[in-house]
C-alpha cells in the first residue's frame, strides 16, 4: 500500500493550510496564520506555491473592517479529484470526486463473483479509466485511488480474514497490481470503516465528530468516527460487530464463533430461511428456475425485500427478525462506545433501510444503558449505496489534505497518535 | 465538580512541561525544548517557577557530550498528593498517591451499603482525614480529591443509572456535598474507566496506549484507552459490557435488556446459583446462620472462590461458566475495538482473576476475529483491588500535570477535542 507521494515537513505547513482553508470555505492569510500559529511568512510562501500549483484561488476580498481589505482564498475545487471504488462479490461501485470530495461522477458494474483476482482487477483498470474519461477529467488531475473491501487488508496490500466469498483473495497482493494496472497511487481499507468515513466527508452527520455507521452488505459490520478521526484498532479491523455473539448456543458461523450477528441476522442469512419456506420462497420468486442456491446473495435479499415491500407477510417477518438482531449488535456498539448518533449504510440497507431503521430506533429507545441520560439518533445515509465508495475516495483526498502529525513539534501526548485522523468537507 | 485552579495560556506552558518530565524521569532545558517545541526562553522561565514551587528539582549533570554539562530535572515526587476513593456498595477504597501517582498510603473501609448518602460522605470525609494525617502529609499539599463509583455522574455531580444497590444515591449532588465536607477539590468519574486510568498511569500497561481493562466488581464493566486518552463517550458511560446482550432469550437484566453479561454472569448471579444448589451452598458455607440473602454479594462470592480454590467442584464449575460469559464479552469488545491488550482488574478479580484469566485467554486465542493477523493479551491487574482509587487519584494528578488542549495554536483537527481526554479536568 502505497502512500501519496509528499516531502516533509513543507507538506505539513502546505497539507495543515490546505485543510484550514478546505474547512472554512474562504478564508484570508491573516486567517490562516491565526488558525495554524504558522508566521506570517511561511503563510506568504505555502500560500503562493499552492496557488503556482493551482491547489487555491484568490476569490474576492473580505469586508473591510478599517483597514486594508484582506484577500480571501478558496480551493480550486476541480483543480485534482480522487477515485473511490467499493469492491465486493456481489458490486463493484466507483466515484470520482473532486478535491472537496463531492461526486462529479459514479457509476456501478458487476461484482467479483468468483472471478480471479488478476482478471476482475484488469477490469476495475478499464472501469476506472472509463469513469475519468467519461466526464473529461485529466489524469494527471487525479490524486489516487482508494479501494475499500469487506477484508481487511495486511501491511503487504492484499486481504485477509476474508468472509467466504472472497476468500480466493486472501493473500492476494492487491495495492501494488491495482497501482501497477491503473497508474494510480492505491490506499485500501475497510468498507465499514469507509462507510463512516464517506458519512463525515460528505456531512451527512452534521456536526457531530464522534459516530459509528453500522453497515450491511454482503456481510455486516460498522465503522468508527471517534474524536474525527476514524477508529481502526489494532490491525484494521475494528467494529466487526458482525461478529459479535447475539446467542451463546447460536449457529456457528464462519469466523468460528457461534451466534454471531452475520450468521444469525445477514442477508445470507435472511435469503437462506425464505429459500427453506416453500411459501416465502415462492411469493420471492426464489424457487424459480433462474434462482438457485448459487445466485448472489445481494439479489435474492433484494428480491426479499421486494417482496416485504408489496406486503408478504413472510417476507416482512424475516426482515424484521433480521433487524431485530441488527438492533441488539447495534446496541452493544452503541454501550460499548456510549454513542449518540448512529447511521445505517451499505448496499443492504440501502434497499432495507427503511424496515431496519424504525426497528434499531426502537430497540435503542426501549433498551439503551445510557438513555436516562440521552438519547440515540439513528439515521438512514443519504448514499447508503455509495457511501463506501465516497469514502475511499475521501482517503485519498485526506492524504493530501491532512497533514502529518509527526512534523509537527509538539509533545507526543498532545496529538493524536492514530493514522486516522479526518478532515471533513465545508459542504456536501 | 469543580476543576483545579489553574491560570491560562500560562498554565499549559507548565503542565506540558511538568508532563514531559514525569514521562521522561529526567531530562535536561534543552531536552524540554526539543520535546515540547516552546523556546529556551520560555523553558527557562517554566522551570524556573516549577523550581520555585517545589514541584520540580535539579538532580545532577548529564554526561558531558563535549559541550557544557547540561543540568538534569525531576519531579519532586513528595511535593503534592491526590487522593484516590473507591465507593461502592460492598467496600470504599483510599489511596493516597505522590505526583508520580506512587500509592504512599492505602485502606479499605465498610462499603457504602444501604446508608444515607450524606451519612457515608461525613464518613468519607473522616477516613479522608486518617488518611492524610496517617502519613504526616501537609494537606495543602494534597492537590485533590478523585472519587469513582460504578454509577456514572450526571453533570450536575451526582450518580445516575445506577445499579440496584447504589440506587439511593441517584441525584444526589455528591461532588459539591463531598467538597464541602472533605475541603477539598473533586472530581467524580466511573470506576471501570477510572481503573484503567490506574492501569495506564501506574505502569501497568506497559508501552501500550490503546487497551481496555474488563473490570468487576459488583458489576461488570470496562474501561477504555484510546491512543493514550480515556474514552468516556457522550455521557460518561462508555465500556458498558456489562449490559451487552449474549444471550436474547436470557434473563431479564435490571438495566431493562435480556441476557446481559452481568444478569448471567455477574457476582450476584454466580452468588445466587451457589445458593439455589443445597450442595454448593453447604460447600461454600453460604447457607449458614450468618449467611443470608441479604448478606453482601462480594463477601458471598469471596466464599466461592474460596470454596474453588480448596477443590469444590460444583463452586468452580459455576464459576468457570461466570468466566466463559465473561470470555465472550471480552471477545465482543475486542471485536468491536480490535484490541491487543485486556487488564482484568477490579475488586472480583482480584480474588477470581486466577480462575477467569486462563478462561478469557483460551477464549480471545480461539475465537477473536483478528487472531489471523494478531494475538490479544490478556492479563491480571497487579492491583487488581486497588486500581480504581489509584485511577482516581490519577485524575486529579493529570489535571494538575497534563496540558489543557485548547490552549494550544493549531488547528482543531490536529488536536484531541473530545471530552474523553485523560488531559482534561472534568466539566462542571
């Protein structure tokens, strides 16, 4: 996994002025000084460089308050872009967003199936070329590429821990045949983690700096905003509340524990017990010839949910008990981290949300531990579909927005020490 | 609750400083100024005032590196005191801590048990008072009172959601009654968070910075550290695995949810299976004349780990089932955190944690989610009993020693701003 390429410690001033004016919108040298405790002169200097790089524009002047009247500066919004790509078995999602992270462009294709991975990477390749292309955008405009992927990822860049449908890409060295085939620079992650990323970037959570998404696609899982910064944990693979145990005596589930949220509560869950009900299984249209046990497991839940939606009975059952479980996972995250603000997201509930949602309220009402203290908001992302995407994207922009903690002079106790650390968009 | 006194912007100043001499152990005016980024100057006249104070002394002469010997400084480890209190129920804890945070006085008194509030805290301020005096410590010199308790504090300074046995202390203003009565400053936090405060301040942890402790006492509950900081949440009640759900179809819990660790597994629930099996409870001597259900949960499950310890099968099989619920509730916060280090600590396990800590270990070994890409250590506290009133007066001692944030020129999203901050003084 490669980082952008940057020098240091210039790229801190460059990366910490840069953020600063990203966050306020517009904002004078003056400002600037005053926001980073940088010196009038190296402010003088970044800020020229940024603008020779095309990064800044000078946009007006601010209101005089009496003396000489300030020049305001901006980002160059399409000045670079990052490309975001969610892949999974079932999709594969891209965004092209600019350098304040809005979408200028998306597109969806086929999953990886059971695809080898230097066969579906070659095809990623051509999508992401195809995506740059269709909307005009210079190549040499765009930062990188973040891949996000329900596996973690191991120092070396390829998967691990992968959940059975991708488990032909463990191991798999995928930063550096991903770079090598598209001519980016690649930065992985979690697809939970990049949901709540997405949802900060984007402002779909207001103000709030502490949040988790609780995600569901193909499998379940969630991802951590904590002071914002996104919360990783010790190898990448934190809020797995996939795998948290519901019920002690539970169906074993692949990671090897028994009663996990996944195995009890997932879409494959949920399409497994309306495939054994011959009734559910007819009103889906899952016993038809077309469906079998092999078909994705995104369709057959979305055929599920169709099926809820125009009133099965059967159908609507199923959900509910799977989101009766979500809700339980959803408040163990929530008495584990004493949240206030949770966001469902990924492609599943992009489609379910708006069974899950009312039922993970509830449940957070009626049985919080902290409720006599406050309360839970949950919320359906606005780009529930998407939001991994746009997040991997927003990895890549914060690279080159963020600034290195290590430059700074300072001791260690008074910054944060996680690789995680966010900046968020001034405006969706 | 009030806050240290303090002066501001200078303050800051003088607690980075001190925080960096606490950590390094010595260090010279040179070494404070490339470890903190202040100038010479600033440093020079820092320390100059630290000297005068009595918190800081001259120590000696580094070896000369060719140029001038460079003085050594150190903390003046006896010029100031906190004290640390641990109520609850069934016992209260003191310890008296130099600035190092070195316990130099300890006790264990009667537990808060069914008294009037304002009863227990005269008695506190009395056992305060012995506590001082019984060292000889000038109480000028003691900078502060910590108190934790396993009700988490409103913040008006009083418990709320409680467990049962603390119930009458809901809202009752503790902080302002207790300051005027002890005569000195207080600050209250939640015991599990607070002995993982002990855990990281006194060494226990080593180098790590990101861990939990799984604390038990009456309940069960953990703390949190997060890249050096206590993660506290949005109201303080943060690590509440005592009330995640490992069973949905389990007993109802007091906290209103079904099948949460503490209802299956907790003290009460181990205490309460000894007594309903006639061969157990003779074995542990519970039902004896002195004995009753009214008896203290703690001193009834201290006979059964007793009654383990000498060989009773039924006793440690009851709690070997204690310690695979709480295994599992391990593995969920280490699911959801992606930890590598868990502390048992708390006054149950300091007794139990023998029987526990080869159960939680065998369990993260063969079932924590990650356990392809690293292990989690588990270990038992070295002051198992004590760590929330050493916790407790390291609260007091951080506000004294480590540098408030906001006084920092940076850019906000370079700096800590959540409320978890172990650097901060709790709000009023």
């Amino acid at each position: 996994m490669s980082t952008l390429p940057r020098a240091m410690p210039h790229a801190t001033s460059r990366s910490a002025v840069l953020d600063v004016i990203r966050a306020a919108g517009t904002i004078s040298r003056v400002g600037l000084t005053s926001a980073t405790g940088l010196t009038g002169a190296t402010i003088s200097t970044v800020v020229r460089r940024l603008i020779d790089d095309g990064l800044v524009l000078e946009t007006g002047h601010a209101e005089s308050t009496g003396g000489k009247p300030r020049v305001l500066l901006q980002l160059n919004l399409s000045s670079r872009f990052a490309v975001g790509v969610h892949l999974d078995h079932s999709g594969i999602s891209y965004v092209l967003t600019n350098l304040g992270g809005a979408v200028v462009a998306r597109m969806s294709r086929a999953g990886a199936g059971v695809a080898d991975p230097p066969v579906v990477v070659a095809r990623i390749a051509r999508e992401v070329q195809a995506l740059i292309e269709g909307v005009g955008v210079d190549r040499s405009r765009v930062l990188g590429l973040g891949l996000v992927s329900p596996g973690p990822m191991t120092p070396a860049g390829g998967m691990r821990l992968t959940p059975p449908s991708m488990a032909h890409w463990n191991d798999f060295p995928l930063a550096g045949v991903l770079e090598t085939a598209v001519g980016l620079p690649v930065m992985l992650d979690n697809d939970a983690t990049a949901s709540a990323i997405g949802e900060y970037w984007s402002g779909g959570v207001g103000a709030a700096t502490t949040f988790a998404t609780v995600f569901m696609g193909a499998g379940i899982g969630a991802g951590l905003i904590v002071n914002g910064s996104a919360y990783r944990g010790a190898s990448g693979n934190a809020g797995e509340i996939g795998h948290i145990c519901l019920d002690v005596d539970g169906p074993e589930c692949w990671c090897g524990a028994r009663g996990c949220t996944e195995v009890v509560a997932g879409p494959a869950a949920v399409v497994a017990a309306a495939r054994a009900d011959g009734e559910i299984a007819r009103a889906t249209g899952l016993d038809q010839a077309g469906e079998s046990p092999r078909s994705s497991t995104a369709s057959a839940f979305a055929a599920v949910v169709r099926a809820a939606r125009r009133g099965e009975p059967g159908a609507m059952n199923l959900l509910e008990a799977s989101a009766r479980y979500l809700a339980i996972a959803t408040r163990t995250l929530a008495n584990v981290l004493d949240l206030d603000l949770v966001v469902l997201t990924g492609p599943s509930l992009a489609i379910a949300g708006p069974i899950y949602l009312p039922v993970v309220q509830a449940e957070l009402d009626r049985s919080f531990f902290a409720r006599a203290t406050h309360r839970i908001t949950v919320q359906l992302s606005r780009s529930a579909a998407m939001s991994p995407a746009i997040g991997a994207a927003a990895i890549v922009l914060q690279a080159e927005l963020v600034p290195l903690r290590q430059g700074l002079r300072l001791p260690e106790n008074l910054v944060e020490s996680g690789s995680g650390s966010l900046a968020r968009a001034s405006a969706p």
